[in-house]
C-alpha cells in the first residue's frame, strides 16, 4: 500500500511539475533541432534531389575513375592560371601575404616539363600570318572545332588554344585563366602542389572570408508593388511590423523555435554553394594538417571538430555541391564525346576521352540528384535575380585574388572556376546543347568534384575518429575489480534527488525497519515533496511566459502563410496508475 506521502507526491508532481510544459518544449525543440542538424544517411540533402547515403554511395563509385583522370592524365593534371601577376580589386593586400614555405607554389618553369601542345612557341603561332586569332563572330561562324581551318595542321585541337579575348562570357559566373600567348600565367601541376594545411591565417584571411559571406549578398527587392492594407498601413509598413514582433520573439525565446528566413531558392543555393566550398577546404586543411612539434603531416581531429563536427549545416552544404557539380559534368555528355582532348599524345588524349565518358556515364546510371530546371522559373524576377547572381559569384572569384598564400590562392581560384563552370553549364544551356568551353574551365571543373568527393571521404575518417576517441575504454584489470559488493555499495550511493526518491522507497531491506526509522523517512519523503511544490509554484511564471511565446509564434507563422508547427506542449493529468 503507498503511503500519504507518496499519493502527495506524485498527484502535486503529476499536476503543477513545470517539465510537462516547458520541459516537453524543451525537449520537443532540442529533439526536433537535433533531427533538422543531424545528418541522417537516408535523409535528402536540402534543395538536392539524393540523400546523403544514395551521395557517398555515388562518391565511392566514383572515386576510382576521378583518381585515375586527375591524377594519371597530363589533361587535368596541369593548370594554368594567372597566380602573382594581378592585384586585389577590393583593397590593399600587401601585408596579408603569407611567408610559411608551406604556402608555395612550385610552377612549371620549364616548358619541357608541360605538353608541346600547351607551349609558348606553339601558342604563338595564333598570332602569325597564317593563322592569325580570329575575332569573336568569325569564330562563331567557323564552329568552336575548327576556328583556325586547319592552319596549325590537321592533328592540332584547334579548340585548345583559341580563347575568347576579354574577361568574361557574358554567360560566365567567373573570371576564367587565360591560356593565350600573350596572357600572364604559369602552369602548375595538381599533383604536385596538393590542397593542404599551410598556416595561412589572421586578419588577410578573415578579410577574404568576410568579404565573400557579407559583401555577397543579394538584395531583396519585392517583386509585388506597395500594397495598401485594410487598416491603411502600406505592404512595406506590414513587412516592418512582422520583422520588429520576429525580432522580439526572437530575442526571448530559443532559436530553434524558429527556422531562418523563407529566402528563395536561387539565394539559398547561392549561399549553399559558398558554405560548401569553404567546407570542403576546411576539411581538406584539416585532414593534410602540420604537425608543428613533430613536423609530420596528418588529420586533425580538433581542428574538424572545431570547423565541421559541430557545424552540420557546413557538412550539408558540401554534400550538396556535390550533387550540384556532379549534375553538371554529367550534362556535358554529349558535348564531350566530341571534344578534342589535346596534350600532344593523340594515343593519351583518347584514353582521357574514354575515362572521361566512363565516369560520366556512371554518374548518369544514378538516381537524379538535382534539378536545376527549378531555379529562375519565376517569369518577374528571374532575369535580373539571374545576372545579380552572376555577377556575385563573378565577384566571389575576384576576391581570390585577395588570398596571401600562394597555395590557398591557387586552389581557391581552381575551385570558384570549377563552381562557376557548373553553374555556367547548368543554368545558360540546354542539355545536348553546344557549350563554349575553355580547356581551364573543364579542368577545373572535374579537379573540383574531386576535391568535393575526397572531403566526402575524409570527413567518414574523420567521424570514425571522433567515434573512436569517444567511447569509452575500460581496462580489463578495472573490469575484474567491479564485484557485486561494490555494485551493492554503489547503488546506495546513487543520487537521490527527483524521482529516485519513489524507487528508494520501494527497495526492500534485508531487517525490518524500526518505528523511528519510518517517522523519518516518512517526514523526509513530505519535506521532498513540499521543497519540490514550491519551487514549481515559483517557476510556474516562466512556464506561462514560455508557452505564451510559443503559441505567438505560431500564430505569426500562420499571418504570414508559413507552415504553423504543430503544437509541441501539452497538460495531462497523471493517470491511476502513476497514482
């Protein structure tokens, strides 16, 4: 039979405990954050069109094929691009540069070392009376194969060392290298100079990052005109109403209550793909990291925890560049089985060919993983929200000229053209379609899904690390010391604040308890019970605050057509048996 005490305890528990209001809230908003941060592997990646399981699956299928081109074929293992000949457009970089050996480049300045194909001397010939550059509209009328008509010989890929003469395409979304005669660049090689830890940091580095994630952002211009409402405030007064109550709701209640702005889909993705990019660096820093007492290189597991484990937003984002850049590639198909591969080895140039077309048609053997017929739909914006964004990511590429490390600033380059290539062949042409595209952008294209598809890898290391390091270990001498005396001596030892109270009253006792032992007991259970009372009373205030705030919160979601949440609290009477 439960005693007076226990009947209390539990009906004053039952009904005024604040948990079944605030607690539940809490929970309920600690569960629910949880399962939109976690990376599950069957979810599917936001704004993409694949789950993270059916994307690693495609990225180890992969990643065989992406090895052997990238690293095996002088095609994409060379690179030229203008690495120290230009300034930053945005300010004055000279005392951001970066004196770490680590942060070096080794160029090729031998032209023995590169493809005949790719030298100066055959580069020249552009400009000679016999094959002088043609303009671009001539070039538009001979086709994108033979622009030259055959002048430098008919094993020449003439379309290998015909560039457009300025800047950019006005479909370009970067400034794309130069490979002419009389541009100012170096070769590289991938292979030798791999994305790694170099020490660049300080206010050069935070200035470039900065200036990428705030001076980049889009405007927001409203597509309807003012309104005005029934109450005779204007629409832009009903705009700044709801932005003043979302900030003070915002200021007092927990911020996973509510999720961000609805943006559209085209600035989501803008931003996704920045996100990503710097993802897929810091995972790559992390991973080739220095060792500065050992001098050895390897995986920092602090460093991912620091920059991607506790940030899965960050992780998500690079997942989805992924399925963006490999969408991409896979839309070239058609335009690169007529491609002219050109190294100056016709027998490698057809075996470039050939893996080429073996990777995309693996990609293409997949599920869909995204669709870039969703974007710029909108017939009222979609033309000038279109440009901003070409313009902003044509800036994203600027601002890599800003980069003190010769290394960092090589990659970086490499990579905003391989991002800009994708989204050039995603949103400027149809599939099947011819795509003007210069030998850089294609390198960079495909060395930037590998790089995307080794963070993927990397970051599956680094989890299985962390994991490791997490469990607990238990030597086997500590084992065999626990005997059931201790554990006996232990559970007497456990806490008994809370709930523990009722399971301590129902243990048995090997003697009977005396009369003043239960007169104690009894009196120490109601004195429990009745601290435990008041302090609900005092804290029933912050659960009414709490679930007034909540339900402001829904009924704001629902003035302003967003989806209402459905109610996360509730007040139950405890049942008869929890009586």
């Amino acid at each position: 039979m439960r005693t007076a005490s226990q009947v209390f305890y539990l009906a004053v528990f039952s009904l005024f405990a604040p948990s079944h209001a605030t607690g539940h809230i809490a929970t309920k908003s600690r569960a629910g954050s949880a399962d939109v941060c976690a990376i599950e592997p069957n979810a599917i990646v936001s704004d993409a069109c694949a789950s993270y399981e059916t994307l690693d699956a495609l990225n180890i299928a992969l990643t065989p094929s992406l090895e052997a081109i990238t690293q095996t074929t002088d095609f994409f293992a060379y690179y030229r691009l203008n690495l120290f000949n230009r300034v930053c457009p945005f300010w004055n970089d000279a005392n951001s540069m970066c004196g770490n050996r680590a942060c070096a480049v080794d160029t090729l300045d031998n032209e023995e070392d590169i493809p005949k194909i790719w030298r100066a001397e055959e580069l020249s010939k552009l400009e000679g009376p016999k094959a002088a550059h043609p303009g671009r509209k001539l070039q538009k009328e001979r086709g994108s194969q033979r622009p030259l008509q055959g002048t430098l010989g008919e094993d020449v890929g003439e379309s290998c060392v015909v560039e457009y003469d300025d800047e950019c395409d006005e479909r370009d979304y970067c400034v794309p290298e130069d490979e002419s005669a009389s541009a100012k660049g170096d070769y590289v090689s991938l292979v030798d100079n791999p994305e790694r830890f170099t020490g660049y940091a300080g206010e050069g580095a935070h200035m470039v990052w900065d200036a990428i994630y705030k001076e980049n952002c889009f405007s927001k211009p409203s597509a309807k005109p003012l309104l005005r409402n029934k109450f005779g405030g204007s629409f832009s007064d009903m705009v700044q109403a709801a932005n003043d109550l979302r900030s003070v709701l915002r200021a007092n209640a927990p911020a996973a209550q509510f999720p961000p702005e609805d943006d559209c889909l085209e600035k989501r993705v803008f931003h996704r793909v920045i996100s990503g990019m710097h993802a897929s660096i810091s995972t790559h820093l992390c991973h080739d990291y220095l060792n500065q007492t050992t001098g050895e290189w390897g995986p920092n597991l602090q460093c991912y925890r620091e920059r991607l484990e506790t940030h899965p937003d960050r992780i998500s984002n690079l997942y989805f560049n992924y399925a963006l850049v490999l969408r991409a590639l896979t839309k070239l198909r058609s335009h690169l089985q007529e491609y002219k591969f050109c190294s100056g080895d016709l027998a490698q140039d057809e075996d470039t060919k050939s893996k080429v077309l073996r990777l995309i048609d693996q990609a293409a053997a997949g599920p869909s993983i995204f669709d870039e017929k969703l974007m710029f739909q909108d017939p009222a914006v979609a033309g000038d929200l279109k440009e901003d964004f070409r313009q902003r990511f044509r800036n994203v590429s600027r601002l890599m000229d800003c980069v003190g490390c010769d290394k960092c600033r090589l990659w970086g380059k490499l990579q905003t053209v391989g991002y800009g290539t994708a989204l050039k062949v995603l949103f400027e042409f149809e599939e099947g379609g011819e795509v003007p595209l210069k030998r850089t952008e294609l390198v960079a294209l495909v060395n930037t899904l590998a790089r995307i598809g080794h963070s993927m890898k990397t970051l599956e290391h680094f989890r299985s690390m962390s994991d490791s390091v997490s469990k607990p270990q238990v030597s086997d001498s500590a084992s065999t010391a626990i005997n059931h005396s201790n554990i006996k001596a232990a559970s007497k030892r456990r806490d008994t604040d809370g709930l523990d109270d009722l399971e301590l009253l129902n243990e048995t006792t090997e003697h009977p308890p005396s009369a003043m032992d239960s007169i104690r007991e009894e009196f120490d259970a109601v004195f429990k019970a009745f601290r435990f009372v008041l302090g609900s009373w005092f804290g029933l205030p912050k659960t009414v605050f709490s679930i007034a705030i909540y339900e402001l919160s829904r009924v704001w979601a629902y003035w302003l057509g967003l989806e209402v949440q459905p109610r996360e609290w509730k007040i139950r009477f405890p049942s008869r048996d929890e009586l």
